[in-house]
C-alpha cells in the first residue's frame, strides 16, 4: 500500500490503535490478561477501586518480572462520594535493623541492588486491601480469585518474563536454587507463549483468602482478616524466616542475610496521604509526595509555564529541548531535596512556587546543559560533596540488577507495571506497582515470592536528605498521575519506567495540553528520554548530555538536537514509555495503552 493510501486510512501517522470511549467504564493497563481482569470486575458490579485491586493482583502473576507480591505501590484515587482526590502510600519503609553502620560494618558504601539486604517492608498487599476497604465494595475473594486462578492453571508466559528468566537462569541455577525451581520448570527456560504456572504463589493467596473467610460474612472483617495474616501470620512468619536463616548472594558479590523481620511487617500499614498538586492553565495536576519522584513532574511544569508551548512541534526539536532541559533542573533537584517528610523536611512549596522556578528558568539556554545543576535553598538539601555522577551506565550483569530489565540502548526499559480505570459512577484510579521482581531476590519457597528490593534507593551518606535510617521511606520512583481539569477529575496517567517515569509521563500530558492529541495519539507519538542524572538504582550511574530518542524522530530533528549539544543516542522505533491513560469527560469514559512490547491494552464500553 503507498503511503498516501495510508495516510488516508490513518491521517496521524503516530496512532496504532482507536481511543477507547465507552459510557460504563474503561480499563487500562500494562498487559492484556490484567485488563480484561479489571473489565470483568466492573461488568460484575465492581466499582473502579474494586477492578483496581483485581487488576494488581493479577499483574503481579503475568508480570512477574516487572511487579511481586513482595514489592510497593503509590495509589492515587478519586472518590466521588469524598469528592477529592487522594494518595495511598503502599512504600514500604526500611526494618528497624537498616542503619547507615550496619551497613558500613557489612564493607558496604551502597545498598545492593538484589538480593535479602534490599528488602523493605512489602507495602503492596496491605495498600490494595486499604483501598479494597475504604474504597471498594467487593470481597477479598472477589479480587484474589483471577490471581490464584492464573497462578494455579498458568498464563501465557510474556516475552519479556522468558528473556529476563534466561538472562538470570545461570545465576538462579548457581545461588537462588528456590527460584529456579519456579521459574525454571524441568530447569529450562519457559518459552514465550508457554503456559507458566506458579503454584507456590496461587497456595499463599488460597490461603490468605481462607483465613479470610474465617472471620466471618462480614466485608471489612475479612479484609481486615488477611491484612493481618499478611503482616502478622504465616506471610509474616516465612519472611522472617527466612530473612534470618538465609545467606543469598547479591550483586555486591558476596552473601548477605536480610535485616527485614517479622516485627517490622508488623508495625506497619498502609496510609492515605493528601497529595502534592501544582495548577497549569486549566489543571491541577496530583502527585504523591517527596517520598516519591513525583513532585518531578511538577516541577518540570513551573519550569515550562514561563514557554509558549502551544505552537511548537511536539515532536520537534524546540519542544523536545525545553522538555529536556527542564527535567534535568527538576531532576537534580530531585538529587538535592527529597527524601521521606516524616523524616526530613522537604521545600516542597519552594521548589513549586513561580519565584524559584523564574530562576531556575534562567539556566534553560539554547545549549544543552552538560552539569548536575540542583537549586539552592538555604537550610535545606544534600551538600555539594554528596552529588556523584559516574561516567556509564552499567548492563544487566550475572548476578542481577537494581534496575531489571534496563541494560543496553535496544534493550526493553520497564520496571514496573501500571493501571488506569474510571467507572461508570466516574471514581477514577492510577496506580505503579512495582518491586517484588522474579530476578530481585530470592524466592521464598514457602510463599512462592521474593522481596523487594527498594532499599538502594538510599543514600549511605547521613547527610543526604534521602538517607538510610530504620523505618524511613526510600524515595521511590513510581509516580501514578491525576489531574482535574476546571476543577474535576478529569485524567489519570502512567508509565513504568524507573527515571524514566516522569519523563514520558511528563511528554504525554504536554502533547495532549498543547498539542491537541487523543490519549492514544499522546501515547503513540515518538518519545526520548535522558540519561543525564544519577539513576534512582544500583550502581547509582549517570550519563551528562546522553538523550536516548526513538528512531521515529526526524533526522533534521535529531540533527537539530545533536547541534544543541545533546549527546543523541538512537534506539528502536518503538522502545520508549509504557504508558497508559483514563479519562472521564462528562459521561463519556475514555482509555488508552502503549502498543511498545504488546502487552499493554485498553478496554471498556
């Protein structure tokens, strides 16, 4: 077919896919089995809070890579009952045992990024039954049971899962025996495509259910019921367990034991936290606070309200500097200044107000800038000495990962998982689920899961802002979006990605404001991101001036960046974002999913 005859098919050039519109509601997420999951829950009388936690359950069995049990989540909802929109914080917080000298005795100068030493506590499960309470109207069976279904009967393995199990099967076979016996089945690599099965896990979730139902026909004892199995009962009691009698290697290349015990799964649960908001133009845009990255995108905002955005290509090489370049000012000061607020005090007002950002707009020039350049804010930040940045970013090595499926330009980006659903009542919800990854740690065999690992997200310097010290927050990167649009709920928004997040989410939402484009055309649109800041991950390794940009670009475009300064680096045509987004206009409900890795699908009616 001639390109004319396509383009008369398909007039923007960028879009895979329709924009799902519907009037009941709308399902997105980053992998087909979860949505239909979630789809099913509202077909069944479900609100959006109760097919949000049937959709995360069910992530952390088809994407075992990207999400686990064991892992986190920010949520962000809005209720129309309560009328505003809120945050509930699922991250997890350091053991009591995690200090600066205990590590320092161990001959380490950074938290590793596998293996038991890592491990906060699991903050996911506890999160989605908080919100499965307040918010929902279901049961626990009704959420859990696609979960154990899946677990029990199999799914089809994704590409993804198979490539991240062969790069680590070695190294499962050699030092993790408990996971390769699951995902090394007859100790082989699963194909892509095979009919994986985690039985182990299916039995945990059985179980949790069981005692569940023990308590009784009541909604909300039962749920309170499995929060406590989780946090006090066998769940609690096997990580323990194991944390304590285990010697596992990590990426420092020597065993460790985990710090992690069952008091500290214990003393926690999840919160609902009012979340940090910054208006532009005819939105308020939500984010969760300091304790994650979120406050990033924010910022990069403030710094671009003072352009005229609205006539520039979106994809062009105007737009794509500006971006970039206020990202890295909202980065490092992301570097300098959050950490957890229960712990440090955050100049959160300072860094969103119009007089900081008039300044720090003042550094945006026509060159790239090649420096780590975070503000200054007197009595508040990291000092000078603290900032690193090495020269290369490190690949996916035998023994694992902070970061897990980041390596090479090429190689797929993707940590995380993602959903964005909007019921017919017009509840919306957007929520990162992440850590708990199949290659983070090792599998407890008695629940089927491995811990977390978001431990490396701290500093061993105790004056960093986001220090290590027992029952703090790491500063995470999951970052889910919201934002009202004169005043209601209008779209909810994300991307898996690490760093990357708050990059594409932040290319999405301007493409849409300024460009006018769909939520699908604001997903499909060629996409970049920079390597200019220190990663959120081990080895904690930056890039000065590296901007990786998909092939889709214009040549005279990426020649235009080259001529700026940027340190171009070109990948696949479709290798950038992971986004996924919802929307509520009046009565319709709108959707969308990132077609980059085929796994990610929209769905409503």
């Amino acid at each position: 077919m001639k390109r004319s005859e396509i383009s008369k098919i398909n007039p923007n050039p960028f879009t895979t896919r329709p924009e799902i519109e519907g009037t009941f509601g709308v399902v997105a997420s980053t992998h087909w089995i979860a949505t239909a999951v979630g789809m099913a829950t509202l077909e069944k009388g479900g609100n959006a809070f109760d097919a949000a936690a049937a959709t995360a359950f069910t992530l952390q069995v088809v994407e075992p890579h990207l999400n686990g049990p064991g892992g986190d989540v920010p949520i962000i909802t809005y209720d129309v009952a309560r009328g505003k929109p809120e945050v509930i914080c699922g991250q997890g917080p350091a053991p009591m045992a995690a200090t600066i000298a205990q590590f320092r005795k161990l001959g380490l100068d950074m938290v590793p990024g596998t293996g038991l030493t890592a491990a906060c506590v699991p903050g996911m499960f506890d999160a989605w039954m908080l919100l499965l309470r307040d918010y929902g109207s279901l049961r626990v069976a009704d959420v859990l049971a696609p979960a154990i279904s899946y677990a029990r009967k199999g799914h089809p393995l994704a590409e993804r899962a198979s490539a991240t199990i062969a790069a680590v099967a070695d190294f499962f076979r050699a030092h993790w025996p408990s996971s390769a016996s699951v995902y090394l089945p007859g100790n082989e690599v699963p194909a892509p495509g095979a009919l994986f099965a985690n039985v182990a896990l299916a039995e945990t979730y059985a179980r949790i259910l069981r005692e569940a139902e023990s308590a009784g026909g009541d909604r909300v004892r039962q749920i309170e019921r499995a929060r406590r199995t989780w946090s006090q009962g066998f769940v609690a009691e096997a990580i323990d367990r194991f944390c304590r009698t285990q010697e596992v290697m990590d990426v420092s290349g020597e065993p460790h034991r985990g710090l992690l015990c069952g008091a500290d799964m214990a003393a926690w649960q999840a919160r609902v936290e009012p979340p940090l908001t910054y208006d532009y133009g005819r939105y308020t845009v939500c984010k969760p606070g300091p304790w994650s990255q979120g406050p990033v995108l924010l910022q990069q905002l403030a710094l671009l309200k003072g352009f005229d955005l609205d006539g520039l290509d979106p994809c062009g090489p105007d737009f794509i500097h500006l971006q970039v370049e206020a990202a890295k000012l909202a980065f490092a000061d992301r570097e300098s200044f959050y950490g957890d607020p229960d712990f440090v005090p955050v100049p959160v007002e300072t860094l969103l107000s119009e007089s900081y950002n008039a300044e720090r707009r003042k550094l945006i020039g026509e060159r790239a800038s090649l420096a780590l350049q975070p503000g200054r804010i007197d009595g508040f930040g990291a000092p000078v000495e603290v900032h690193r940045a090495q020269a290369a970013r490190a690949a996916v090595s035998s023994l694992g990962s902070g970061e897990p499926t980041v390596g090479r330009i090429g190689e797929a980006i993707g940590d995380t998982v993602h959903l964005d659903i909007v019921d017919q009542a017009g509840n919306m919800v957007s929520a990162t689920p992440s850590g708990g990854w199949l290659q983070s740690s090792p599998v407890i065999p008695e629940l089927g899961f491995p811990l977390g690992t978001r431990a490396q997200m701290f500093w061993l310097d105790e004056k960093h802002p986001a220090a290590l010290a027992p029952g703090k927050r790491p500063r995470t990167t999951l970052s889910p979006t919201l934002a009202l649009r004169d005043g209601e709920a209008y779209l909810a928004w994300g991307s898996p990605g690490g760093d990357q997040q708050d990059q594409w989410i932040a290319q999405f939402f301007l493409r849409h404001v300024h460009a006018g484009m769909n939520l699908q055309e604001a997903i499909d649109a060629p996409a970049w991101h920079s390597e200019h800041f220190p990663i959120s991950f081990w080895p904690r390794t930056a890039r000065p001036g590296v901007l990786v940009v998909e092939s889709r670009l214009r040549e005279t475009t990426i020649k235009a960046l080259r001529e700026r300064g940027h340190a171009v680096e070109v990948g696949p045509a479709w290798s950038e974002g992971r986004l996924t987004a919802a929307a509520r206009v009046g009565w319709r409900r709108r959707a969308a999913a990132n077609p980059r890795g085929m796994q990610g699908y929209a769905a409503g009616r």
